[in-house]
C-alpha cells in the first residue's frame, strides 16, 4: 500500500509505504509524525483515511491528469487538421482510435481511494470495487467546511484523537 499525502505541518506533497502496515504516519520532509487510526481498517477493507481519519472516502482511476489532458488535445489538433484538408473519414477515424485508446486505458488502469477531507490518495494492494465513486454533493459539503475552517496541523480527527 502506498499513500500520497500533503503534510499538514510542512504542506510538502510526499508518498509513503513504509511504516503504515506498523500504524505509524511520518512525513519524510519534515518531523511531522502520527499514528494512523486503530479503526482505519475493518475486515481487511480500508474504512478511513490514514492521514485524518475521515470515513468518507471515494474512488477514482489512478492516472495522471496531464496526460489524460494531452490526449485530448492531440486528438482534437489532429482531427481538426484532418478536417482542414477535406478528410472526413480520417478525422473520424483519429477520433475513434483515441477513444478507443481511453477505453483501454480504462479499463486497464488501477483505482485509488482519495479521501474527500485531506484528499490524499491511498493506493490499495486489494480491489476497490466495493466504495463509492465520487459525489459532488459531498465534495461540496467539504469544500464549504474547509472554506470555514482551516485546518491546523494539530486538529482532532473525526474519531477524536489528536496527532501526537
């Protein structure tokens, strides 16, 4: 398992592996150091976030957006050029490979859970099939609380522990 993380004392973006099968949290730019909850897994599922402790958690492909996005616009650039030139069936054509492309890459890609709070990513030996995918009401519901309340490096979590 691994997960990705924005450090609430430093606010470096790190990945980590080792030390969360021991419960033990520790950011590798700072001295920033925590005890993942007792409760985050449940059944060999992972219930909450290793990081804050929220039990809201959704599910998403895990692929770079960049990349995604470059797609997109080389296929747009492409067919459009192929329309230029009086090429229909060549446009089209580029637009169905690289939608063909996408749907492999799809389906071939891993998910990640991304908590909706602290939104790190936590990537998962096991399947993801059984959690949600993700709900715009309740990333609005986050977004509007974290707008009223900044977070703080030493915020208790949902379950009430404090980091040490």
């Amino acid at each position: 398992m691994q997960l990705d993380f924005t450090c609430p004392q430093c606010e470096q973006t790190s990945r980590i592996s080792e030390g969360l099968d021991e419960g033990r949290l520790n950011c590798p730019a700072c001295d920033f150091a925590t005890t993942t909850p007792a409760t985050a897994w449940e059944e060999d599922r992972l219930a909450e976030c290793l990081l804050c402790g929220e039990r809201d958690l959704w599910r998403q492909k895990d692929f770079p957006h960049a990349i995604g996005l470059g797609l997109v616009v080389l296929g747009g650039i492409l067919s459009t050029v192929a329309w230029y030139q009086y090429l229909p069936g060549v446009a089209i054509g580029i637009l169905m490979g690289f939608a063909l492309v996408d749907l492999a890459l799809y389906s071939l890609m891993k998910d990640v859970l991304v908590c909706y709070r602290c939104q790190s990513r936590h990537r998962l030996d096991g399947p993801t099939d059984g959690y949600e995918r993700f709900n715009h009401e309740r990333a609005e519901r986050y977004r509007q609380e974290a707008l009223r309340h900044p977070p703080t490096a030493s915020a208790p979590r949902p379950n009430g522990d404090t980091d040490p």
